[in-house]
C-alpha cells in the first residue's frame, strides 16, 4: 500500500483499554488519523478489508536475535549488513516495527559478544537509513570486564545507544547459581572447550575479589554518562532487594529478567519498569528454572514482555495470555505495545492506536489456528504482506 490515506476495515481494533468491533482505523500522511467505534458509509480505493485484529506495531525492549544472526554457529559468520538487512525483513513479518538489540561487550578474544566486534556491528546497525522497521541499540556491560567500558563511552559520545544494562554473569548467583550452570550454558554458546569455560568463571571471581573499587567504580561512571545522554539504564537478572537497591543508586529504571520473586516485588516497589521474556510467558516457565513470567504477570508485577531470544514469542505470547485467562486482549497487548513505547519514553508517539500517533500496526490473522502477521505498517506505509491460500477442497477420487 502507498497511497497516503488508508482505511482498515474488517478487524477488531485492540486500543490501550478495549477491543473495537465493527470499527475503523483511519491513516493520513504516516499517522493515525481517526480511530472510529461506528463507521459512516466509507468506500472507494483507499479501503482495505482485513480480518481478525488490527493491533499497534509491536516493541520489542530486549531481544539477543541479531548475534545469532551474524553468528548461526560458533564457527560461522555471516557478513554484518547483510544479517542485519535478512533480520530487518523477519522482525517486519513479525509485527515487530521498533527493536531494541541488546549487544553484550565482553573481553573475551574470539567471543561473538567481544567489545571489539559489538562496536562494529552497533556502528552498522546505527548507520543504517533504509529499514523496514526502527532499530536502536542496547549495550549489556558485564560488571567484571572493565575493559570493555572505554568502548561503550565511544558509542555513547557516537550517539549510537538508546539502553545500557548492567549485568554480571560471575556464578554463584543471578543466572548461574553454580560454575556446572555456568560452563552447561557457556560451552556450547561459545563453541569452547568446558576447561576453558571454566578458567572464564574463575577470572570473573578473582576480578570481584581483587579489583571490587574498580569495578564498582567502572559502573557508576558509565551510568552517569549514559543518564548525562538521557539514555535508558537497566539491572540485569536481578536476584535479590540488595540488586535493586544497587540498581536504584545507579539511576537505573528497568528491571529486566528478575530470577526471583522477592527482586520481582523490590523492583515494583521501588518503581523500576520490569521486563520479562516473553518465551518465558509463552511456554510457561524459564529455561533455567527461574521466576515464571506468567506467576509474576499474574501477581501484578509485570511491566513489558520482550522478545529475548525468540522474535516471534512477542505475538503468540500476547495471544497465549488471552486464551489462558491470564489477561484480557488488550491488557496482553499492552506488555508488547504501549508499556515498552513507556519505557523508552516514545509513548506519546508510538505503542497505542489513538489518534495523532503514529502509524505503527500489525493485522493479525490466523493459519490453523495458529496466529500469523499477515500485514505490518511503519510510519504508514506498508513494510511486510502476506497471505496464506485458502485450502482447496478435497477432489473426490
């Protein structure tokens, strides 16, 4: 579709509050025009009928997608641009029409999470001007490799960074409650032998041992210069009320993944905006035996859902929710739409269907049963159509 002005009609309309039946959604000029209840006799070549619903673009807080994109496996790369251009085309087939990559910079030599190759990749990605969808960065610093800090100053001062979160993988808690935890993950992510996945935690506990002042000293300044550039600061795999707290005096606002119950309520407490996964909610538990998202949804404590590792849980989650009795529809849409849009503080321009926004949509139709984006707009335009053929009918024999 290119005409400036579009009308969909045909499918229920999910705003921020409710579920429109029978309605309209009006697009002029890459924003919502109208959102109507009942719809005047409207006709001509700027109609397009559509069915099922009519939901905002998704926005996506976190997702890990775009390095196993350039690296499928340990031992293969795949040329930068074009990971990104191939992963640009999924995240619109998706629904997903803001992304936030979540890049890890790390010291390690050979890692595909090396500070040295997440620059290159985070310069490419910022300097891309033809995207199907919205791409901004989110640099993960592990709190050990204090080395890699001068790099993410050098995006900061770049302008490249829209998110910094702090993490620290060290086992013996969060994540990894034991070094087995540590290497089982690690070895094969890594392509790496376990002795040497091994030598990797035993580095990160003689770093917060021996040069705790600096570490401490690392964070806080890359918070400060990251709040200085009006970035949005996270915790990572929070465990515990003393994480938050640590996380609250560093400027921090989003709690993303918190592995346990009582970092789940400090975090509420305290007003930071937590983040789940969203494959988490849509399987019904974490893979490492961790917080439920769906207990955690269920306790009210729940912010936004993102995509982690897997883009296309943002949708069957939100659905998944619905059917299970979990959420109405638009409450689900909202951990995927307008609460992530809030935590980036781009909601009064994206993550809701209302008037003067802009046009940021998803139609979602179904195929089996299963739910399927059969259309995606950004800024109004068409970036992604599909259409599954009706099934032929049985031919006697």
């Amino acid at each position: 579709m290119t005409a400036s002005r579009v009308i969909l009609r045909g499918g229920d309309i999910v705003t921020p509050d409710r579920v429109i039946t029978g309605g309209a959604l009006v697009i002029e000029a890459g924003h919502i025009a109208a959102v109507l209840d009942a719809v005047p006799p409207l006709g001509g070549d700027d109609v397009l009928w559509v069915s099922n619903l009519i939901a905002p673009g998704f926005i996506d807080l976190h997702s890990d997608a775009l390095e196993k994109e350039i690296r499928p496996r340990p031992s293969a790369v795949i040329p930068t641009e074009l990971a990104i251009t191939e992963f640009d085309r999924k995240l619109a087939g998706h629904g997903i029409t803001t992304v936030v990559h979540g890049l890890c910079f790390t010291e390690t030599d050979g890692d595909f999470r090396a500070h040295t190759d997440s620059e290159q990749i985070a310069l490419s990605v910022s300097r891309g001007a033809t995207y199907l969808i919205r791409h901004l960065l989110h640099a993960r610093y592990e709190v050990t490799d204090f080395h890699a800090a001068p790099t993410i100053h050098r995006l900061l001062a770049a302008g490249a960074l829209a998110m910094v979160s702090f993490m620290d993988h060290a086992p013996g808690g969060r994540q990894f409650k034991t070094v087995a935890d540590f290497v089982r993950y690690y070895a094969p992510t890594l392509g790496r032998d376990p002795q040497s996945v091994m030598g990797l935690a035993e580095e990160k506990h003689r770093r917060k041992r021996e040069y705790k002042a600096v570490l401490d000293r690392t964070a806080a300044d890359l918070a400060a210069a990251a709040r200085a550039r009006g970035l949005v600061l996270a915790s990572h795999d929070d465990e515990s009320a003393q994480d938050i707290v640590w996380a609250v005096q560093h400027g921090i606002t989003v709690s993303e993944f918190p592995v346990s119950m009582e970092a789940l309520v400090a975090a509420h407490d305290h007003g930071l905006h937590v983040v789940m996964g969203a494959p988490n909610a849509l399987r019904g538990g974490s893979t490492s035996g961790n917080l439920s998202a769906v207990d955690a949804i269920r306790r009210g404590g729940i912010d936004s859902l993102c995509s982690d590792y897997y883009p296309a849980s943002l949708l069957h989650a939100a659905v998944a929710l619905h059917a299970k009795g979990v959420a109405t529809l638009a409450e689900a849409f909202r951990l995927v739409t307008l609460h992530p849009a809030r935590a980036l503080g781009l909601d009064r321009e994206l993550g809701s269907l209302e008037a003067g926004k802009t046009a940021e949509i998803v139609v979602i139709g179904h195929r089996q049963g299963i739910p399927v984006v059969t259309r995606t707009f950004r800024q109004g335009r068409e970036v992604f159509v599909a259409g599954y053929a009706t099934p032929a009918a049985a031919v006697a024999a």
